[in-house]
C-alpha cells in the first residue's frame, strides 16, 4: 500500500525481483542500482504495465517460461515438454502443448532470450554458497545478521 494512493487489486505477472526497482522508486532512489526487475510503481498508481513480459524460471532438472496467462515447463533429460493455460487450468491438469505449436515454439524463443543461470544444489554447492556468505576475514560480522548465526 502506497500513501495517498487508493487502494487496488492487479493480476499483472509480476516477480519478487520487481520488489527492489519498485521500493527504490517509491523512496526517490530510482536507478540506484542495476536490477532484473521492473519498477511497478506505474502499476500502483494505476497505468498499465509493458504486455507480453515474461517470467524465466530456472531449476537443476527443467526450467520454464510464463507469459501470463500461459507456462511452458520442459525438462529435458526426459524430454517433456508441457504448456498450460494458468487462468483457465491453475493446477496444471490439461497440457496444451499439441494444441498449440507455435506458442511453445515462442516461448521456447523467449527462454533463449536470457542468460542461463545454474544453481549447484548437491551438498557441496550449498556448502560453497554458505562459505560465500560469510564476511571477509578480519571483518566482524554485522550484529543480528544472518551471518553471525551458526546453523
């Protein structure tokens, strides 16, 4: 909620990454800082955000692409390949791949559009990003941070 604005209920795609660009704005940092997301700050008060955004996901065995209302999920080390239409089936029962060719043949497209992110998600790849985490040497953690806590 934003002071001095009414109150309202959107359904745009939006990602938690549009969060940071978004509170910037509002707090008169916009470009701060370099961000995937958007500002969302048109859309609090009211004008239409950009059509056609799409929302890449990358996980260790698929990776999938939604253009609302529609998510194209593959995996490809078994070789499926499922399209569904969120608004009309949001529990992913009717696969609409056969129905529609050239929008998986698109959002496959908009897939190759952005970086590849991999994420090591064996035990050693967690151990890495803890480590990662931790302050430099020599450096005293920050109190109350996450950092300083033991698991």
């Amino acid at each position: 909620r934003v002071p001095g604005v009414k109150p309202a209920v959107r359904t745009d795609l939006v990602s938690l990454v549009d969060l940071a660009p978004t509170l910037l704005d509002l707090l008169g940092g916009a470009g701060a800082m370099t961000t995937d997301g958007i500002d969302l700050t048109p859309a609090l008060l009211g004008e239409p955000l950009p059509a056609g955004r799409a929302i890449v996901i990358h996980e260790q065995l698929q990776w999938s692409v939604v253009e609302w209302p529609y998510q194209l999920i593959v995996r490809p080390s078994d070789n499926v390949v499922e399209l569904y239409d969120l608004d009309a089936d949001p529990t992913e029962h009717h696969d609409l791949t056969a129905a529609y060719p050239a929008l998986v043949s698109r959002l496959r497209a908009r897939y190759a559009e952005v970086p590849v992110v991999k994420v090591d998600r064996t035990p050693s790849g967690r151990s890495f990003r803890e480590q990662q985490a931790q302050p430099p040497p020599g450096r005293a953690p920050r109190s109350g941070s996450a950092a300083s806590s033991t698991p």
